[in-house]
C-alpha cells in the first residue's frame, strides 16, 4: 500500500484526483452509516475495495478508518 490510495483509484476509475477523493469518502461515510446503524456486515469492506477498483489488501485501511485510526 505505498501508493497513495488516491491514485490507484483514479487509475482504476479513470478519474481525477478530487472525484477519486469525493468517492473514497463517498464509500467511508457509508460504511460509517452501517456501522452506527450496527449492519455493518463482513461483506461491506470488501465491497468498498470493489467498489472503488482497489486491491482486497486495501480492507485493513477501511477497518482503520471506521476504528478511527
């Protein structure tokens, strides 16, 4: 994960940096909504990575970001 995480979605969604940005938080602000709702599901995570073209090994990064890290 040396790459900015930023890049490698603007290379998988062919976007710029602010809508890469503007769909990475798109993504957080839903996994936080499950969360707080408690339905957040083993599922959601990964589907974020897909969602945002990502390799699987970028879960550990959402799993930092919803525990606040």
């Amino acid at each position: 994960m040396n790459r900015n995480i930023i890049d490698l979605i603007c290379g998988s969604c062919g976007c710029g940096r602010q809508e890469a940005q503007e769909y990475l938080d798109a993504e957080i602000r839903y996994l936080q909504e499950l969360q707080d709702a408690n339905d957040l599901r083993d599922g959601d995570i990964e589907a974020a990575c897909c969602n945002l073209g990502l390799d699987l090994d970028f879960q550990e990064y959402f799993i930092n970001r919803l525990a606040g890290a």
